[in-house]
C-alpha cells in the first residue's frame, strides 16, 4: 500500500495553521476562566434564565442566608451555595449542587450562590453574591490630657473594616460617631474614672455585629506641663542622649538650633523621656537643643523647655602632661545660669571650674604609657550637658632616674640582687653582669620584680651586676652604678675576700663568720675594713672549716659571701728507728698523725716477708720489734702505712726503719 505525502511546504503551513487554531482555543478557554473576579459568572448561551431570591445578602458572621425560587417555570433546581469561579458548565450540578434551600457561612468574605434548574426543556441558570462581614471588637486608644479631657483616636486596621464607630463616654452624655483613623475629645465634669466603650457598626446594618470593646480612663485636672532637659551627654563622635520630662503621657518633639539662632524640629513623637541623637560632629561642633512637650493630645499647642547645649571636648597628650579643652559654654538664661565646669578623670573627681569663659586644664600628673580618660560637665540651673569621654596615652621623653638603692648577697647558693623599686609604672628590669666592676656588662636575665637570683656559682666569682629599666613610653634609664657582693676564697693557709660595692649608704664593717656543717654561725670575728685573715691552726680538731664574710652597710643591711671550706692538710709522722729495750723509750714502731680517719700499718723484713700489721694507731698498738713471740736481730726493716684523712681522700705512705736493741 503506497504512502501518500503532503508536499513540504503545504504541511508546514497546515501544522502552522493546527497550531493556531489550539491557541485560540487555549486563549478562549482561559479567557472565560480568567474572567471571573469573585462574582456571578456569565450565562452561556442556550440557557434559560432562572430566578430566585436570597434572605439576606449582606451580614455579620455567622450568616444564615436561605433562598427561595422566584420563578414558577424553573423546575428541579437545585443550589450550589459556594461557587468557587470558573465555568459553570464544566461541573455537573448533581455533584456540586444540593435541593437544600439554606446555609450558614461562618467565615468572613464574599460567596456566590448558583441555581442550577430546567425552564422549558433547556438548562436554566441563576446567580447571587452574598457578603459576609468580619465582626472582630474594635481597637481604639484613649488618653487622658489634663484639664479633665480624654481623646479617643481609631487606628486605621485594614482587619477591621467598620463604617462607623459608636462612642459611648460612660458618663451619660450622648454618644459620638467617628470613622477609622478618627478621633473625638470629650471633656468631663470631673476626674472620677469611666468606662469608654466603642462599638462598631455597618452601614444598612441596625443591629451592632460585635460586643463593644472598653477601657476604663482616668481624666487628669491639672494644667499642662512644661518640659524640662535633665540631661544632655555626647556618647560617642556622632551619638548623643538626651533625657528629658514632662507630661507622664504622650509624645515629645525634638528640636536643634539653627545657625540663624531659630529652632527646628529633628524628631517627633518620641515615646518616654529619652532619646538618642544621631548623625553630630561632636569633635568640633556644639549643638543647642529644646524639647517641646506633645504629652498632651487634647491640647496641641506646644510648650518649649529651656535650651541645652552640647560641650565638645578635645585631649591632647604632651610632654609629661595632658591638655584638656573645651569649647566654652554660650550665654544661658536667668532662670537656668551656668553654674560650673566639673572636670573627672578616670571616673574620679579631678577639678572644678567655676570661670564660665575658662576652657583649658592641665593635668601633669600623669605617668608614661597610662591611659588616662576625661570628661567634662557643664552644669546649668538643673540641667547638666556631659563632653564625650576622651581618652589618651601619656607620653613623656625624659630618661628615668637610675636606679640609686641595690644591693647583691649570697643566698640559698645563689647570688641574689635586691633593689628600691622607682616611682611610677616600667616595664621590665634588665640584670647586666660582669666579673668586675669596670668590666663589660652583659645582659643576663630580666624580671618585673624588684628581686632576681642569678644562677651562677657564687664560689667561681666574683661578680658584679648592674640594673637598668624602661619607662612605659621605651625611655630607658642609665644602668645603675655596679653592686658587687664579697668574694671569699682560700689562699694557702689564708682567708682574702673582695671588698662589698656599692653601699648607697656606706660600709659599716666585715665580719668573718665561721659556719658549722649545717651552716649554722658557731663563730664570728669583727674584722672591721680588713680584707684577710689567717686563722690559728695550733689547736684546731677538725680537717675542714667553713666560713663566710657578712659585710654590714651603715643601714644596717647584711650582705653576705659565698661560704668556702678552709681545708688543712692531714698530718702523719712516721719514726725512721726505734729501739725495743724494754727502757720505756722508743719500745714501740708506730705513726702519729692528724685529722686521720683509718689506718693500716704493715712491717715487712728485707726479703717482703710480713712480719706484723695493725689498723690501730695508738701507741701502745705498734710493733715491738718481735715475730712469732722471738725477738727479731737489729737491722734494718721496711714499713708500709696506708690512711684516710677526714675528707674521704687515702694516702700510702712507705719507708724503712732501724731497730735497735
């Protein structure tokens, strides 16, 4: 079967004109839709027209609205009471639509009732709009003004739509209309409290939808009154804080000076009795305000406070000392005089002022790298204007004082260094040390303290050390003259120490202390300004003794050395004969010594045969020139001692030795 094809370009334009045709039929059929705006749609044609009549077309929530036909030749209608838009055709009425002849709408807004019947033999149609009505309690605000008036006012709420509103005062007078967005004053005879209630109404509506809303007001009776300014403070370069009174209720307007000296208004209807100012030049520019007092809405007029104007503040850090300047307050009124500059610092009271015209302070008390902060308040009548709060650094270039009062000691085996703390705030302190005191200092620590240990050995000295420091500002101070605490050392049989340097207040003296193992004081000689001593040997009983030098200041500060051990030599005395005769003298071989803690002593004969040995060295322990219980020949015999002095170190000590008989 042969195919049969359209030439192309007879389909092109069959498919253009397809085309078209579904789009007018979409653009028909959305246009019929679109047409409906919340009310009866159109009839279609070919139908009848029915009729009928609804109850009530307009009313408060809840609505019962119930419909009856109005046209005898309509037959099997049936209602659809809430029509939602659209084409009616495309419903099917059994589904939609019911025999029933009432309903209730409890929810606000427009409905549409649609009659679906017969009339004839052909679909009959017929619509109504029913309105149902909000039926919220109204708003209002009452405001009780002085003179025995309130003013009521109606906000405009678009969620409240009531043409009219029923005002009833509560006192007996005869009731008031007003619209939204109205207001009504009523003056009482008295100010005993009444209940104001307001009702709302709808036009063509007798009856009211909705219970009335009430507030229970006080009237006030005295006058009007006038608004004072209580303070005005710059609360930071563009901001200030203006706080005021006047009436208890209402509103207030703001008003700032023009350069013409005429006032105009910057703010309205501020709520309360403060504000904040936006938008200054605090730094150069000096405003003057007022506030108008709106408390009252039932008297419109204005009353205008005195003026208070602003006291712009500048501080400039100088050397060792900060300025402070302010722009002079203008000419006040008699009523409200200037009464004085106070000046705070910090928080504190600095200084008062009572030279309307004065408008410098020096302040040079004041340390390097502190922040210091300054304010000033103008007081005039019972109003005080407060400056911003301005903070600087002070600076100063003078170089510190050095540091005059330092001392150095030996304590706990280090060399501590002590010293007066100056005036005022620095940073941290720097300890420079040397091995002399024209030496070439070096840095060997810091700390913030006035006291600092340094770690060395105070027994490998001496040492000297100088202290140096830095203001807040980086100035640093010359280092301080250099403090260098007594050496002590040992030299033969011979004590010498360094002299103390520097006493700020002198030296008094050096006492050579001599310290027992615990370091406890069992002695102590006055040596005056003496430098050396060589202590008695004679009738000494121990091979180490320890000492120490206290250099005493004429202020009674004790420095104190580093403690060394004195130590001597341990002692031995070996006889080279000794002659075993029984005479009592020299019957013996033995050693005799000093600070000697063992012993042992070996006799050998000339072949290295032992012959005799003891661990004793008393007297009446030595050899008595005997082996075996047989006198030995005269002759000559070789000895072998081995010994620990008191200090742990052992010495071997050999020789010969001639017996005699």
């Amino acid at each position: 079967m042969k195919q049969r094809f359209l030439p192309v370009k007879k389909s092109v334009l069959f498919l253009n004109k397809l085309v078209k045709i579904s789009l007018l039929v979409l653009l028909s059929f959305s246009a019929a839709r679109a047409q409906y705006t919340g009310g009866c749609p159109p009839k279609f044609s070919g139908d009848q027209e029915g009729k009928f009549t609804a109850s009530v077309i307009r009313g408060c929530a809840p609505l019962t609205v119930t419909v009856t036909k109005a046209d005898a030749a309509v037959a099997s209608e049936k209602y659809w009471f809430n029509f939602r838009g659209g084409d009616y055709k495309s419903y099917n009425p059994d589904r939609v639509a019911r025999a029933a002849t009432d309903t209730t709408y409890t929810r606000p807004g427009k409905y549409v009732i649609l009659q679906f019947g017969s009339k004839g033999g052909t679909a009959s149609f017929a619509c109504q709009q029913i309105e149902v009505l909000p039926t919220p309690r109204p708003r209002f605000t009452a405001i009780s003004c002085v003179r025995n008036q309130v003013t009521l006012t109606i906000p405009r709420d678009p969620a409240i739509i009531y043409d009219t509103y029923e005002v009833d005062w509560g006192d007996g007078s005869l009731r008031q209309n007003t619209t939204s967005g109205g207001a009504l004053t009523h003056t009482y005879p008295n100010t005993n409290p009444r209940r104001i209630a307001v009702t709302g109404r709808y036009a063509g509506i007798a009856t009211a939808c909705a219970p009335p809303a009430d507030t229970l007001a006080t009237p006030a009776g005295n006058n009007p009154i006038r608004p004072t300014i209580a303070r005005l403070e710059l609360t930071g370069p563009t901001n200030a804080r203006l706080t005021f009174s006047g009436q208890l209720t209402g509103s207030f307007d703001i008003l700032q000076k023009t350069a013409a000296g005429t006032y105009q208004k910057i703010i309205s209807d501020v709520k309360g009795g403060a504000t904040t100012l936006q938008g200054l030049n605090n730094q150069t520019t000096q405003y003057c305000f007022k506030v108008a007092n709106l408390t009252d809405a039932c008297n419109p007029q204005p009353l205008e406070s005195d003026e208070l104007c602003s006291v712009p503040l500048t501080v400039t850090a100088q050397n060792q000392q900060n300025q402070i300047t302010w722009t002079a307050y203008p000419t006040a009124p008699p009523l409200t005089p200037f009464r004085d500059y106070r000046i705070t610092k910090n928080g504190n009271s600095y200084g008062l002022i009572t030279q309307q015209s004065q408008t410098q302070s020096t302040d040079k008390q004041v340390e390097c790298g502190v922040a210091y902060s300054y304010q000033v308040t103008a007081r005039i009548g019972n109003m005080v204007s407060v400056s911003e709060r301005k903070t600087v650094t002070a600076i100063n270039t003078a170089v510190p004082a050095q540091l005059t009062t330092v001392y150095a000691t030996v304590e706990q085996g280090k060399i501590l260094l002590i010293w007066q703390r100056p005036v005022g705030n620095f940073k941290a302190f720097t300890v420079s040390r040397s091995g002399e005191a024209s030496g070439n200092f070096q840095p060997v620590g810091d700390t913030t303290t006035n006291r600092y240990f340094d770690n060395v050995n105070p027994n490998q000295g001496p040492y000297c050390y100088t202290i140096g420091y830095q203001d807040l500002c980086g100035n640093s101070a010359p280092p301080s003259q250099p403090v260098c605490p007594v050496f002590l050392q040992q030299q033969g049989s011979s004590l010498s120490w360094t002299p103390y340097q520097t006493f700020p207040t002198g030296l008094l003296g050096y006492y050579l202390e001599q310290l027992d193992e615990n370091g406890n004081v069992i002695g102590s000689l006055n040596m005056v300004s003496k430098t050396g001593y060589e202590p008695d040997l004679s009738n000494v009983t121990t091979q180490q003794l320890r000492y120490r030098v206290r250099a005493v200041a004429t202020n009674g500060f004790n420095s104190y050395s580093n403690d060394i051990t004195f130590l001597l030599s341990m002692k031995l005395f070996v006889p080279d004969a000794f002659s075993p005769n029984g005479d009592g003298i020299n019957d013996t071989f033995t050693a005799k010594g000093q600070f000697i803690e063992s012993f042992k002593m070996s006799v050998f004969n000339r072949w290295g045969e032992p012959l005799y040995q003891t661990d004793s060295i008393q007297p009446d322990q030595g050899w008595n020139g005997t082996f075996g219980g047989q006198p030995l020949a005269e002759g000559s015999y070789v000895y072998r001692i081995e010994i620990q002095d008191s200090t742990g170190e052992t010495f071997v000590k050999r020789g010969a030795l001639l017996l005699r008989r």
